[in-house]
C-alpha cells in the first residue's frame, strides 16, 4: 500500500524545529499543554458535559479506563493515550479537562496544562455534520480558550508568556468530519470536497493561536482510518480492495494521505510567514503504520484489526453493540490487541506510537526530564 512517508530533508527539518523550540526557556522546557481536538486527546470533557444532559455513555463506564488507575475518565480507550504519554515525558502533570469543576485549585493546574478536547468533535461547525450532544467543534474550543484565559494568567502580558511557553496541540481534530459521513455510508467522492475546508479551518485556528502568542504548534495528521475496525467492518465489501500486507481498505488510507499531504502543504505556507514560530507536523499515520504491518513485532499478539471490546461482529465490531454495553466483551490482554473498541486504540498502542513520535535523544536531554522512555521527535 502506497504511504507517504515524510522526506529525510523535512524530517531533519521538523527536528530541528523541536530543537530550537526546547532552547526558547531558561529552563528548557515547556511549562505547560494546552490541547485542542477530539477523543484521541479528550481527557475528560466529553464525560463532564455529558453529565449536563444526565447521560452515561458507554464509554464513561468500565472496561475503559481499566488500564488508567482503574478509573474510567472519559478517555476513550483502556488507559493512557498520547497526550498523557506527551505529558509524563515532559515532567508534567497529566492535562486536566477544561470542563471538570472550575475551582480554584484547578484554575491553578490549568497554569500546568489545560485540555480543550472533546471525543467526537468535528473541526468544522456543524453543517449536516453532528456531535453527539453539542457543537463542540474546533472554533468552539478556542473560543473556550480565550474566554478562560484571564483566570488562567490574568492580563494580556502574563497570558502571551504563558501560550509562549506551552506546548500547542491542534488535533488530532478533522477525523470525526470523516467520520460520521463515511460510516453513514455515503461516497468517499463527495466526502473529498470537506477535506480543504477542514484544513482551512485547522490554518485559522493556527493562526488565531499565533496572534496570541504561540511559539510552539504540534499539529498531528490523520490515523490511515482504513486500519480501524469500524471502518473495515463497516465499510468493507467484496469489491474494496485491500492492502495484502495489512489487510486495510486501501481507498480508506488513500484518503487519510489526501488529508495529511494538504495539511503538511498548508503548514509549510504557514511556517514560511512565522520563521519565529515552530509549526510541527505530527506523523500519526506513519508512527502507527509499522504497527499494522509487523504487530507481532510490538508485542500484539491478537493482531492488528480485531478489536479488544465489541459485540462479536466482524473484526469483534458490532455498530449496535458499543463496547461497554452488557452485550459486549472485552478481552483478557488487551495490551496483545491494536484496536480497542473499534474506534480507539489500546493504550498498549498509543504507547508504541508516542515513542514512534517522541524518541530523539537530543530533544530527551534538552527537555524530557520522566523516566518513561518517550522522548520527542516529529517522524518515523
């Protein structure tokens, strides 16, 4: 299956980016995370806004988060995900949800790192397109942002060194307008026609956050979704064809580069009018991509594409049938398995990815103070 792989030239670029970024403080490092996105770096927000609306989903309750001091936080997976491996490598605490109880004592642990996410957000606002319970899109988190930050830094100075010194995730934001069209069925053809106005939307959130202050942006590309259960139980047929070494849909994958390919174009257009800024391309689909085609190499015995937690279906993925239903199953190691609940991956795997993404020496010792073994790089 054709991949698109990021040049040797623009892969030593994006490190020396990083490089320069960990020299801008006096201490090396970053002294905070403030995170934009969907459930693949939710911390929480989804659970504390469901509680609005009286709602339990399935994924508030066990088995998720039995792997995360067996606590079901609302991250949509059996434990840990990149952002909290992100984090304990920086010496960080682990990024609060922006919606749990806005105390006092967690306007403080914002200063540390706040996390602006939410599991099924979209990066456009709704336009057919529709969250779960709300509109909590990429515009509405950053409106979140602002307006929470004079109880996060206090005046304007104070708040343009505190963004100075984060580090800005923008996503992974921009899968869940894919998303929701392609597993209602409808053709990948008119699906195409969103992915410049995502990107688009992505650019401005990026720049908002650039007038504000950000010096440091890590912004992550898509998951090759043809990978995912869901996906391969959902949209696969006899005719689809799929890649003989991984067994993905390949016009799914296919896909997914179109997307990254215009988003590394447009941060490169972005990064040329910044030269004081560090825009970093996070290489999701080429840091989980050795996964997919070697997983007993790291350990997944179980293999790649079955899901840990489903309702027996094809693949162990059942769309009536959420993990975490009295209908469904989970499986005794769910560190031997990939995918866990057909959407997300284990926390086995997000491990394996961070340290695909998080693994340069040099960065290790300018910045990463944890003992945990994920230090920083932008590619494989």
């Amino acid at each position: 299956m054709a991949s698109s792989p990021i040049s040797v030239t623009f892969a030593g670029f994006l490190v020396i980016l990083v490089l320069r970024s960990s020299c801008l403080y006096a201490n090396g490092c970053y002294t905070s995370i403030i995170s934009f996105g969907d459930s693949l770096a939710d911390t929480g927000n989804l659970k504390h806004l469901a509680s609005d609306y009286n709602l339990a989903l399935p994924f508030f309750l066990p088995p998720y988060g039995q792997n995360f001091f067996n606590q079901s936080t609302g991250r949509c997976s059996n434990g840990r995900l990149i952002i909290d491996f992100l984090a304990e490598s920086l010496g960080l605490p682990l990024v609060p949800p922006f919606l749990q109880d806005n105390g006092s004592d967690n306007k403080e642990a914002f200063k540390q790192g706040v996390n602006y996410a939410v599991a099924g957000a979209t990066a456009l606002d709704p336009r057919g397109i529709v969250d779960p319970l709300a509109n909590t899109s990429l515009g509405v988190q950053l409106a979140w942002f602002k307006q929470s930050l004079p109880s996060i830094c206090g005046n304007y100075s104070n708040c343009r060194d505190f963004i100075g010194r984060s580090l800005i995730l923008v996503g992974e934001i921009g899968g869940n307008d894919y998303n929701y069209p392609l597993l209602e069925g409808k053709p990948i053809e008119g699906i195409e026609s969103f992915v410049p106005l995502v990107i688009d939307t992505i650019l401005s959130a990026i720049n908002d956050l650039i007038e504000m202050g950000a010096k440091t942006l890590v912004v992550p590309g898509n998951f090759p979704i043809g990978c995912l259960t869901s996906y391969l139980a959902t949209c696969g047929s006899e005719n689809d064809e799929y890649d003989p070494e991984t067994g993905c849909l390949i016009r799914l994958n296919r896909f997914a580069e179109y997307h990254n390919k215009l988003l590394q174009t447009t941060l490169n257009q972005v990064q040329d009018l910044h030269p004081n800024v560090n825009i970093i391309y996070a290489d999701y689909y080429n840091a989980v991509m050795p996964i997919f085609r070697f997983p007993y190499k790291f350990g997944f015995t179980n293999g790649a594409l079955n899901a840990c937690c489903g309702g027996e279906g094809r693949y162990n993925y059942n769309s009536t049938a959420a993990c975490g239903e009295a209908s469904t199953t989970v499986c005794d190691e769910p560190d031997t398995y990939v995918n866990w609940d057909g959407i997300h991956l284990t926390e086995a795997a997000y491990r394996i990815i961070s340290k695909n993404l998080f693994s340069t020496p040099q960065f290790n010792l300018l910045c990463y103070t944890s003992t945990s073994g994920v230090g920083l790089s932008v590619s494989m």
